[in-house]
C-alpha cells in the first residue's frame, strides 16, 4: 500500500460517481465518463432482435464492425513450415511455424493422432487457446517450466489428440515461448498490448488474425474434415477463440471455457476494486457498438457452443440462450456451472442484472457471476466430453483417456 498522506484515499466508492449539482452536470470527469457509460446502449445489441428474420442482416453487421475494430484484414494462405516431428503415444507431435507478418515468425505444435495419419480418414480438428500464462509445450501435455496451478487439467491440445482429433496448441502474445524469459507473463503482455497501442494497432487482432490462419492451414490439412474445425478457448484465450468464431463460419463449434460476463457491466458495477475490470488489450469503443461478450456469442449461434464454467445470467447467458432459440438452435447451446454452482439454488444473485449492481469488489463480482475462483482451469470432462458428442455423435471416449480425465479433476493445484 503506498503512503498517499493523510486523509487520501487509494481506492473509489460508488458515491464518488454521484452527480452533485442540480442542473445535473457533473464538476467531476470521472463521474460524467461513469454516466455516460451507464446511459449507452450498444448500437448492435442483440436485445434489439425480435424475430429470426432480423438475425442474418444482424449478424453481418457484427461481424463487419468487430473486423473493424480489431483491424482484421482479408487474410492470406500462409505457408506453414514443419520445424520437426516426433513420435508420441497415439499421435506425431508436429511443430509448425509461418510468418504472418514481415519480421514476425509464430510457432504452433500440432498433435495428429496416428490414426488419421495410417487410415487416411479426415477427422475433425480443433485450436487450443490457453489461459494467461500457459505455453505450447503446457497445452501438448509436454514438460513446461511455466507456472501452471492445474498442469494435469489444461493439456487441452493433448486431450483432444487423445480423443481422436487434430489438436493445434497457440500462445497468447507476450507470452511463454514467445514472451520474456524471467518477466511476468502480465508484465510482457501488458507492454506489449501498449506498444501496439502506440503503433495503432489492435493487439487482440494481431491475436485474432494467427488463429484465423490457423484455422486455413487447418482446412488444407489432408488429415482435416474442413467441416469440423473447432476453437477451444481457456480464460484469456476465449478472447481470441470468441473473436475468430464471430469472424469466420469455417468455425464449426465453441468451447468457451470460462464464465460468460460483459467487460463493460464489470466496470459499471466494480467501482471499488476497479484495476481488472477493463482489459487494455482490448479495442477502445466496443461498448459503442455492442456487449463484448454476450452480444458476439449470440451472434455465433446456431453454431454449437459450450459454456464450462457458467457465468452471468442477465444480460449474459440469457441473452445467449435467447440468441439460440430464436435461431431454431436452442439444443446446440450447452451451459455447464462449476461443481459449486451446479445446484440453481446456489447461484443467489441470477434474478440481479448486473447492471444495476454498484460498488462490487472482486470478491462480490465473483459471488454474483457464480465463479469459483480456486477452480477456475481447463475441464476436460466437460469439454472433451461435449465436442466429441458434436463432431462423432458420441462421447465414447477411451478408457485410458477417461482414467486420464478423472486423475486430472481429482489432482490438486500445483500450489
């Protein structure tokens, strides 16, 4: 805590935003930027929708303002390179690398089981986006040097090699492999996300646009059925995992592992605990145009969609839900809650929009959108479970894999 002097505060209260003229002017800018924010209403929102007719035009609009936004451009087939490969048990490890940019060279690992390699048979396929800090080699189930609370439960890429598919890991920017040997993961990306800034640059675009790619050299795989391509997001790698589904209909299902809220309702309702409610990285001004994140999810449907770890219900998975049955989909939108938020009796503040709440800490956020924080990793037995239903039409996985699933729930955090 720094020594700020006698009588001064270092953090805000809900009062601090109150108008206190009678003309209704505010002397504070803090407080006349809180209102403004608080009166807006998204230019797209999906609350506008009312019938399935308005979804197709609606849906476009989204699409080309969100590529707007992240400065997205028309993309080019990238060649990708294969650096090496080696044997593992069930699938080749494969590690890739291509150059989106001029000066700029990105490595992927892609773990393809031996089974489509022998047999010739096209399976489908699906990009692991990592939480934070995580690095290829954490994904591919490979040793890894980088912090990991649950190394056992994020081997998302290995899980779904191991469940029949091709499995492609991808970092965050400023991160792991591509980051700073012996920086903070948060210290890289923020720096990181500042010089893009200054450059006027997207940083979730720069992001977007790899996985974009990805999902073309996926697509001209001769081991890939073209028709089932997924994006598995953990945490912050939903952020590039949501974007690029929006973007793209080569996209065929979402695993959203993380809970659904808005960025913009956050920074309304946590006016006391405020340094995580709005995330630089992102564009400015997406709030102008539409909810970051429900409205972008509803405009995904009827493609499937999974949500692991719950979330907000007003304003979020409502809103979602809404989308999907309106679109004739309601079945391929599935919401999971954790083990703690299972029971709907537990999730206390569901009937409470958050836009409403003021002055939340992040401890009440967390409480209000159903999240156990200590819990918080990738699940595979929800999520391996739930794209193997959809792209085999079964959730018959093998027994070695299932043992593997339940040794890694049971595991305790590294620390």
């Amino acid at each position: 805590m720094r020594n700020l002097g006698p009588g001064v505060r270092d953090s805000l209260r809900e009062s601090d935003f109150d108008c206190r003229r009678e003309d209704g002017r505010y002397v504070s800018s803090l407080a006349f930027a809180m209102a403004q924010l608080r009166r807006m209403k998204p230019a797209y929102s999906f609350d506008d929708i009312a019938d399935a007719s308005e979804l197709p035009v609606w849906r476009e609009k989204v699409r080309a303002k969100l590529k707007e936004l992240l400065q997205i451009g028309d993309g080019h087939a990238r060649q990708f390179r294969l650096v090496s490969e080696q044997p593992r048990d069930g699938y080749r490890l494969r590690r890739y690398e291509f150059h989106p940019e001029d000066g700029l060279a990105v490595q992927i690992l892609a773990l393809v089981p031996e089974s489509a390699i022998e047999s010739g048979v096209r399976v489908p396929a699906v990009v692991c986006l990592p939480g934070s800090g995580a690095s290829l080699a954490s994904l591919a189930g490979e040793p890894d040097a980088c912090a990991n609370h649950f190394p056992l439960r994020n081997r998302q890429a290995w899980f779904y090699a191991k469940a029949g598919m091709v499995a492609v890991a991808m970092e965050n920017p400023a991160t792991a492999e591509n980051g700073v040997p012996g920086v903070n993961h948060y210290v890289a990306q923020q720096q990181f996300a500042r010089l893009m800034a200054l450059a006027g640059r997207s940083a979730w675009g720069f992001m977007v646009e790899q996985v974009l790619e990805t999902v073309d050299f996926l697509r001209r795989s001769p081991h890939v059925d073209p028709a089932r391509i997924a994006v598995s997001g953990m945490s912050l790698g939903c952020i590039p995992a949501l974007y690029a589904a929006v973007l793209s209909d080569d996209i065929a299902a979402v695993v959203y592992n993380d809970w659904v809220g808005s960025w913009a309702l956050t920074a309304m309702a946590q006016t006391r605990d405020v340094g995580g409610a709005v995330d630089a990285r992102r564009p400015f001004g997406f709030y102008r145009w539409f909810d970051d994140e429900p409205d972008l999810m509803a405009a995904i449907a009827p493609r499937p969609m999974l949500f692991a770890e719950g979330g907000i219900w007003k304003r979020g998975i409502e809103k979602v839900k809404r989308a999907y049955a309106l679109a004739g989909a309601g079945d391929r939108l599935a919401v999971r809650y954790y083990a703690k938020y299972a029971d709907p009796a537990s999730r206390r503040h569901d009937g409470e929009d958050l836009k409403e709440a003021r002055g939340l800490t992040d401890a009440q956020l967390m409480e209000f959108a159903n999240v156990d924080a200590p819990q918080h990793s990738f699940h595979p037995e929800i999520n391996v479970l739930w794209l193997s239903e959809v792209f085999f039409g079964n959730a018959d996985l093998p027994p070695e894999l299932e043992r593997s699933i339940r040794d890694s729930v049971a595991a305790p955090g590294a620390w």
